[in-house]
C-alpha cells in the first residue's frame, strides 16, 4: 500500500513541476539553511553564457551566478561550494583535470547537499549535436574559426559512463555520509518529433540523437536507483521546452543575430530556474521510505 502511495504522490510530482525522484532507502530530513552544498558537473550544470560569471579567479569552467546552483543556494540559504565545469566528465569529476582539482575533492563529512549532472561528454552528447547542425546550416560569422568536429563514436562509452556515475555516487557516500546526492539529468534539447530552424540537423539525424538522450536520462534514473540516490529528470520536466518550442529551456544553433557569448544548446536562464524549482520543491520534503 505504501509502495501504491508513493508512485501516485510521485506522479503527481510529475504533472506539477518537478520530475520524480527516486525515494531514499534511509530516513533522511530537509536541507536546513546554512547546510554545504557541493554541485558538480559539466556545462548543463556550470550555466555558460547565463548572465555573469560566477569563476573567481577567472577560469575555463564559464560557470553562471545563475545556474540552478546558485538559484537554489540562494532560494534556500545554503552555503554553496560550486566546482562543476564546462566539459566536464565523469572521470574530470572523480579525478584531477589538467590544472583542475577532481571535483570530488570539494566533499567534505559536512557537506549535506551533492548535485550532480554528468555523463553527456562522456558520450559526446554536445558533440553531436554541434556536429549535426554545424554540418547541416552555415556557421554564423562568430563562428567560421570553429570548425564543424566529427560525430563522437565509441561503443565502450556508454559502460565507462556507468562505472563513473556509480564510483561518483560511491565516493559521495564515502566521504560526505550524511549529505544528500541528487543526479539531474539534461534538460530537454530536441523536440519528441521532427526538427527545426533553432535545431537544424536532418530528421534521421535528429532523431539518434534523441535516441541518446533518453538512454542517458534512462541510465542517470536508474544508477540514481541503485545507488541510494534521488534524481531531478530534467528531461522530463523540459519536454515542451525544448529548442523548438515558443518557451525553449535551452538555446539552439547560433545565428548571425545571437550575442556575444552566445553558448548553443545549452540552458538557458528560465531551464536553470526550473531546474532550481524542482530541486527546491524535492528537498524541502521529506522523501518517504518505500
């Protein structure tokens, strides 16, 4: 009977605004103000181009003072510790990345919060859709130095991305036991059907690469699953916010008319704030036990 309560309270979840999160095997209390908060990730997370620079000093990682990060940090007082990076992995996250420290090593047995949003480099997620549309609609005039990059292949990626969500969720647990881990997965870029100008790619070609994203949103829901995890499905949550939509999430192919610092298909401002709000509306309840 409690199980038939849960999936109908998460349901409800679902047709509101947050997605469904998975239920924690253990008793565990709402995030309190002033609790450390650690976000990780890779750009979907760190917020390139979103209003100003969070990074001091300056660096590569172009995180936003209004990524869903900060919004919720700021939404619920919490004291945030933000290392996610654009281009980020799972191995940048469990490891030191050039003059990057892991980001694993920002954890702490304080830290009470740890969100993560990872696994989209590691199977070239960005890159194929970069490649897609660079190769499909000319490049604008701010872009005619880049040139259009090859698909990513490699079959073995979508295992070494499971390994590394599971070894992250495992060192999470290790080294901060009593903070809660939340995954978020990639906000929704692509239309369930067909394509677009702010998205051009082929209908064969937009359609494999949705194919990708829903088994990176499957794998991040079910690792979330086994390893006593809650997860945020942004892809769920933005499916009528997509690129192609008249309210997008997320920002779609430059053109000669985007502005400076203009990041494709990435979030946008109102994607991280509804990333924000979901997360809020999931930690200020106490999750049940199943």
């Amino acid at each position: 009977m409690r199980d038939l309560k849960w999936g109908f309270g998460c349901l409800l979840t679902l047709l509101s605004i947050a997605a469904c999160a998975t239920p924690r095997s253990t008793h565990v209390s709402p995030i309190s103000p002033a609790s450390i908060y650690v976000a990780m990730g890779s750009s979907y997370a760190a917020g390139p181009g979103i209003t100003t620079s969070a990074d001091q000093p300056q660096n590569r990682c172009a995180r936003s003072t209004d990524n869903y990060a900060h919004i919720l940090a700021r939404k619920l007082n919490l004291r945030l510790i933000d290392v996610s990076c654009s281009g980020a992995t799972t191995e940048h996250v469990l490891g030191r990345w050039k003059e990057l420290p892991a980001q694993i090593e920002a954890l702490t047995v304080d830290t009470k919060l740890v969100t993560a949003t990872i696994g989209g480099n590691d199977v070239g997620y960005f890159g194929m859709l970069w490649s897609a549309s660079c190769t499909t609609a000319p490049v604008p005039a701010a872009s005619r130095n880049f040139k259009c990059p090859s698909p990513p292949a490699g079959a073995d990626a979508w295992t070494k991305v499971e390994a590394g969500m599971r070894q992250i969720a495992a060192e999470v647990h290790r080294r901060s036991p009593t903070a809660r881990l939340v995954f978020v997965d990639y906000l929704s870029v692509l239309p369930a059907t067909g394509t677009c100008g702010n998205a051009p790619m082929s209908p064969d070609t937009a359609q494999s690469i949705r194919l990708v994203a829903q088994r990176l949103a499957r794998l991040t829901k079910r690792v979330a699953a086994e390893t006593q995890a809650d997860v945020i499905q942004a892809s769920t949550l933005s499916a009528h916010h997509d690129a192609c939509s008249r309210d997008p999430w997320i920002t779609g192919f430059p053109t000669e008319r985007s502005a400076p610092g203009f990041v494709p298909y990435h979030p946008n401002e109102n994607g991280m704030t509804a990333i924000a709000d979901a997360l809020m509306q999931r930690l200020v309840t106490v999750p049940r036990t199943p």
